[in-house]
C-alpha cells in the first residue's frame, strides 16, 4: 500500500505522525496481520510504503482482495486523513494501481 501527503501537508506534523497514521491505517484494514510501515521524507512529500502480510499468523486467514476490500481500505485511509486535518484522496478508478 503507497500512502501519500501532499507537499503543503507534509511539514504539519512530525515524521513520526505520519508513520502512526499509517499503522492506524494497516491495523484498521487488516486487523491482527504482521505490518510494516515505512515512512519516506526523501521526496518533496511524505509517503508511507506499507507491507501487510496477506495470511494471519494465527488464524491463518488470508485478506481478501476484491474491490469492495480495495473500496474499504481507501476509506478508512480517508477517514485518518480527515481525523488529522489532512486532504482526503481521490478516487483513482482509471488507474491500473486501482484495479489491483
């Protein structure tokens, strides 16, 4: 999963913040999955790279990937973003990332 600010809302809070929201993110969508969350200032704009481990390390379940899974995760993703005063983001129907 790519998480992105936009440049003017990248400097609101500390690295760390954008970090914490992206493990609220992964916690929120995959609940109990081995995450990793990692948080890039090297660009003009801060953006997490998060990993989610697709099978459940107790229950063995694994995510589901369907649109409706896809459509779920980028609003929890807005909902994190409008808790925090940030942009939410559009939806990128047309892009081949979307229909993964």
């Amino acid at each position: 999963i790519y998480q992105s600010w936009h440049p003017k809302e990248s400097g609101i809070y500390p690295v760390e913040k954008y970090n914490q929201m992206g493990k609220e993110l992964a916690e929120k969508w995959a609940s109990g999955h081995l995450a990793w969350v990692i948080t890039h200032t090297d660009k003009n704009h801060i953006h997490n790279h998060i990993v989610i481990c697709a099978v459940h390390s107790e229950t063995g379940k694994a995510l589901d990937h369907k649109k409706k899974d896809l459509q779920r995760l980028h609003e929890i993703s807005n909902g994190i973003a409008r808790e925090n005063g940030l942009s939410e983001m559009k939806k990128r129907v047309n892009d081949l990332e979307a229909k993964l």
